[in-house]
C-alpha cells in the first residue's frame, strides 16, 4: 500500500510532540536543587527549594520586626547580678541588684539622661526609654554585669514591689506603706541633687536651709515613733510621727530642713521654703489647715521631692484651686489614715 508524504509527515510530528510532552513532566535531579540552611528561632531549618524561591521571603526579615531595641551593651561578663532586667518609672529608684560575686563595684548608665545609677547600684528613671546600666569590676572592666532598663511614665495606679505609684509619684501616708524591706540606702539621687540646688538658691537670696532628717529606715522609724507613743500616747504621737513603714523619710525622697518643731512657723527660712521648694521639685508636704486631709499637723520644715515636671504641674492645680495649701492627697485623688 502507498503511503502518502502528507501521513508521514503528520506521524512524526505526533511522535515529536508525545516525546517532548514526557521530557517536561520529568522530575528534576536533587543535584539541580539547591540546598540551604536557615537558623530561625527555636532552632535550624534545610531548604530545598530552588534558589529562585528563596530570594522571594529572606528569613532575616521575620526578626526585624521586632527589633531589639535596647543600646548595645559593654560586653562585660563573669558576674552574676540577682536580675539582669527591670522595668521602672520616671521618678522611681529601684534597689540595687545584688552582686554574687567578690569585686570592686563601679556602677553606671549608656544613657542617664533615661536613668540613671548610684555607686551601689540604685536605679533611678529619669525619662521614658531604655537604656542598659552596667556593673564592672574597677581592676578588670571586662568583668561585670548587664542590666536592661526599661523606663515607663505610669498612669493611674501601680503597685511594684509592694510600693503604690500614682501617676509616676511613689506614695507613702498612713493608707499606703512601704515594704519593711525597702531601703534606697539613703536619699535617691535626684532628691539629694536637687536639695542641693534648692540650698544653692536660697542662699542666693539670703536664706540658709540645711537638712535636719532625711533618709530613715524602718527600724530607724520604728524606735522614733515608739518613743514619741511613750512619751505623748499614741493619738497624739499619731499627729506628727508616722508608724513604721508608713513614712515618707523611708522613701528617701522626704527631708525636714532646719528646726523641727513649731518654732519654725513663719521664720524667714519657712516662709522661703513654702513660696520657692517648688521650683526645685519638692513640694511642702502638709500644708496648714489640711490635718484632715493628710493625717498630720503642719509642719513647714516638711518637704518632699517629687520632680521639677510634677511640682511644676501640682503648683498650676493649686493655682487652678486657688489653694496655696493644696495637699498630694487632694491633688491625686487619695485619704490618708490608718485603715
């Protein structure tokens, strides 16, 4: 039988076109495929997709979203501090981690305009942010410790550690005590600096004020009151003298300046304090008229530091009130008695 060039031709091209339709659907040989390892968290993870499909999504690009955005540390090691982050307040100093180990400690902050530390590790913060407080020894400064610090501006109440802060401001009255344990070591930093310049600027004016009583533990506090309770009673102590654990001079951020006592009243120093601590960042902590309110009689030689920025804000709400005598109590919203 004659077959027809149009049959032959038409044959080959099915032939051509089956074979091609079975070499694209083969599989691709792995040495074809690449082969790459990725470390993502929780461990490590073999890629075997084309090259071409990795360059769509970079692994690195998962954990820039959340960025570490704390400041790069001094790389120090071989001390064991007993916490390595916290979180304060503006306003707040949070006892010092302690030091596991044996060194001459040398104390101090990448950036203290964020928060700042003492020379035996009081934490303080200043403004919002973070920042890393550090910790070496002052004859290898290769060997210390790291602290994260994040500061945070407080709204509202909170209570950390067992210490109330409302807005920011640390509370200690007769409805709001203090740890037994809580103990700056002494003034705070900021209380202490800005007394300084408080005693700076009356003296430009004229006025000498110096401290009487600062910083007192509870222990410390305990023996005054329970003298005073001996002496006068407990109602009548109650009046000028708090319980231990219920005083502002354990916060370290309350100072009685020059005479203690009712001989104070209307001195020039006492007139002084009430009409210019504010400027410093202190505020005069029970006002005359307020006992009621504050739980205690007036006592002009009673300040207490609280920050530039809230005394600042506390002097405008008295001025709002048209009250000199406006106390923190009303200012914030709280009582103060003994519950």
């Amino acid at each position: 039988m004659k077959i027809s060039k149009a049959l032959i031709l038409a044959t080959a091209a099915a032939l051509i076109f089956a074979f091609s339709a079975v070499s694209c659907g083969r599989e691709v040989p792995k040495t074809e495929q690449s082969s790459e390892s990725f470390s993502v968290a929780g461990g490590t993870v073999e890629s075997t997709e084309p090259e071409e499909a990795t360059t769509e999504a970079e692994p690195e690009e998962t954990t820039a979203e959340e960025p570490d955005d704390f400041p790069e540390g001094g790389k120090i090691s071989g001390v064991t501090l007993s916490y390595n982050e916290a979180e304060v307040f503006v306003g707040q100093t949070l006892t010092y981690p302690y030091v596991y180990d044996s060194i001459d400690e040398v104390w101090s902050s990448s950036d203290e305009t964020i928060a700042t530390v003492d020379s035996v590790g009081n934490i303080t913060g200043k403004s919002e942010g973070k920042c890393i407080i550090s910790v070496a020894d002052k004859d290898d400064e290769t060997k210390g410790a790291e602290v994260k610090v994040t500061v945070k501006k407080s709204s509202g109440t909170e209570v950390v550690n067992g210490i109330t802060y409302i807005d920011g401001i640390l509370i200690a009255n007769k409805s709001y005590p203090l740890p037994q344990d809580y103990n700056p070591g002494g003034l705070t930093p900021e209380t202490n600096a800005a007394f300084q310049e408080l005693v700076d600027g009356a003296a430009k004016d004229g006025v000498t004020i110096y401290l009487s009583s600062g910083f007192r533990s509870y222990d410390l506090q305990s023996q005054i009151y329970n003298n005073y309770v001996n002496a006068y009673g407990q109602s009548t102590a109650d009046t000028f003298s708090a319980r231990p654990g219920y005083s502002e001079h354990q916060s370290g951020m309350a100072i009685d300046v020059n005479i203690i006592d009712d001989s104070f009243i209307g001195t020039p120093e006492a007139i002084w304090i009430e009409a210019h601590c504010n400027e410093y960042g202190f505020i005069l902590r029970y006002p005359f008229g307020k006992q009621d309110v504050t739980g205690y009689k007036y006592e002009p030689w009673h300040i207490r530091y609280i920050g530039k920025e809230n005394a600042e804000a506390f002097r405008k709400e008295a001025d709002k009130r048209d009250d000199v005598n406006l106390t923190l109590e009303e200012y914030l919203g709280i009582d103060s008695y003994y519950h």
